[in-house]
C-alpha cells in the first residue's frame, strides 16, 4: 500500500467576521499517487481546504502533514516549491515568454540551463504544443493553450504534489474534454498526487480515483467515484449526484471500476462474439456493446490492447 502524501488532523478553517467555518474539524488522508477530486458547490469549502496545503491559507486549528512533516515546520518556500499549482485564471506572466514562464521554478531551483531546456522540450510534448510556441507570449495563445502551458509550468519542478483549483473551468467544453483526457494519461504516466477542485459531478467522476464531496466546510464522503454513486452517504450527496437516474449512473463510471479482473490475457480466438472497450469507456458503452446480438462479454483491454478484465450482463447489474 502507498503512503499517505498528505494527512489533515482536525483542520479548521475560519476567517476572520464568518459567521462558521469555512473548514470544520476536518481528518482526511490523501494516498501518494492518487487523484483526488474535490467536489461541491461554491462556497463549500473546497478551495479553503486545497489552499491550506501549499499555506496560502493557514489553519485557525489542527495540523497538515505532507510526507510525514508538518508543513508549518517547514520553511515556506520550500514547501511550495516541491507543490504544483494550477488555478482557473492560469496565472502566467504576461511579460515572460512560454519558456521563460514554465522555467520560473527550475530557475528558483538553480538546474542547468541544459537541464532547464530539456525540461520545457518534455513538458510541451507531454501538454501537446508545439515547440514553436517557447518564444511566443501568453497573450499570442488562446484560452486552452494558455491552459496547457499554466500545467506545464506547475510540473516544470517535477513536483510530486499537484493542486488544480477549478483549472478547467472558464474553457469550452470541447477543450476541456481534451484536456480532462490528457490529465488522465498524464498522471498515468507520472504518477502524481492530483488534488483537483471542482463543481462539475462529470468532471469529478472522469478524473478522480477517489472524490471528496464537501458541504458546508466538512467532508460529507470520501470514497470510490462507483461508491458514491452506488452508495451515497447522505441525502446532500444523493442529491449532488442525482444517484437515482441509474441509467446517467452508466455514463460516469469507467469500465474498468466495473469489470472483474483477469490474470492471464485470453487468447483472441477465444473471444467469440464479445466485444472489446478500452478501461476509460464508460459503463453505459458497455451496456449499448452487451446490447448487441449474441454478445454476452465484453473485454477491457488496456493501452496495448491486452485484456485485463471482462464484464457481462449479471456483472453490470451489480454495479446499478
């Protein structure tokens, strides 16, 4: 089992003139690379929560621990530097180029210009832009791009913690399903500790291994996005995430949350009528392939297309 990368003891959050807090006697454990989703209404306490972290707000009582350390004990800087942080209105620097804006923290941190130049050459391939965009200014980009490089920027330190504050949440709709794609395979493939903070259920349901559902300043449910769909806590959350419309249900888990695990990869001519889906589809996909005649299996394949789970009919109606 992973470590916890992040631990709240009895956070509490409250700002001076409120009426209540904006955090409340909060516990929380967040697992090293995970991706956890924040999610609930504005004004809920989910952007207080995710503040306290990197210390842009202290806790009025209780404790943070990432790795272990308090992170009042630690020098400020220094915490924050070993934190990615990504917010909605981006936050780049107007007068620096896209290079420039994405080396701030290798700079801070004194790597090499070779160094620093390599790592600018990942991460715009890793955020799909082309290197042509490094000397051109965030104004000569649109929204999106903008996006992509505020993201390339925040993992330019190579930091094992990320926190994005609604980072998606003033781009088209379009865009931000590519770019919810490529955070997907992005965290697949650098293993991050991901908190995202969000108001959108879909949102919270595509990206998260695990969401926290947060209503008037305390954690209503931490857990499985399958579990809070399946088994909502409380009223507010079967509310937020209308856990009744079984069939939208379909549409917001991913087949491999639902299938049962294989341990050997079945030999194609095996197969027989079942039908093949990648793990990220989703649910309701698997229901409109086990629709079709004479098909009674699907299997989920992985990125090389090998076979790690299946799922039936009587498995799907488990998960409903």
């Amino acid at each position: 089992m992973n470590q916890d990368a992040i631990v709240f003891n009895r956070v509490t959050k409250t700002f001076p003139k409120a009426a209540k807090p904006a955090v409340n006697e909060t516990n929380l454990r967040i697992e090293a690379g995970s991706f956890v989703t924040i999610l609930g209404a504005s004004g809920c306490g989910k952007t207080t929560l995710l503040k306290m972290i990197n210390r842009i707000h202290e806790p009025s009582s209780g404790n943070i621990l990432i790795n272990g350390q308090e992170i009042t004990k630690m020098p400020l800087n220094a915490l924050r530097i070993q934190i990615g942080y990504v917010i909605q209105g981006i936050g780049l620097f107007p007068h620096l180029s896209i290079e420039e804006n994405i080396a701030t923290i290798p700079k801070v941190l004194k790597w090499s210009p070779k160094r620093i130049e390599e790592r600018i050459d990942y991460l715009l391939d890793l955020v799909h832009l082309p290197q042509s965009f490094k000397k051109r200014y965030p104004a000569q980009l649109s929204g999106g791009q903008q996006q992509r490089v505020g993201l390339a920027r925040a993992m330019a330190g190579d930091p094992a913690i990320m926190l994005m504050d609604e980072p998606f949440g003033a781009i088209d709709a379009i865009t931000r399903e590519s770019l919810q794609d490529e955070m997907i395979q992005i965290q697949k493939k650098l293993n991050k500790t991901i908190l995202f903070v969000t108001h959108d259920v879909q949102e919270a349901m595509k990206l998260g291994d695990r969401i926290i559902v947060m209503n008037e300043g305390t954690i209503q449910q931490y857990d499985t996005p399958l579990e809070i769909l399946a088994r909502p806590a409380n009223e507010f959350v079967q509310k937020l995430v209308k856990s009744d419309n079984q069939f939208n249900q379909l549409d917001l888990i991913k087949a491999e949350d639902a299938m049962v695990p294989i341990d050997s990869a079945p030999n194609a001519s095996s197969w027989g009528e079942a039908r093949v889906t990648g793990r990220e589809s989703s649910l309701k996909s698997v229901l409109l392939l086990l629709l079709q005649p004479e098909v009674s299996v699907v299997w989920v394949v992985d990125e090389q297309d090998i076979p790690v789970g299946s799922i039936t009919w009587e498995q799907l109606k488990l998960k409903v």
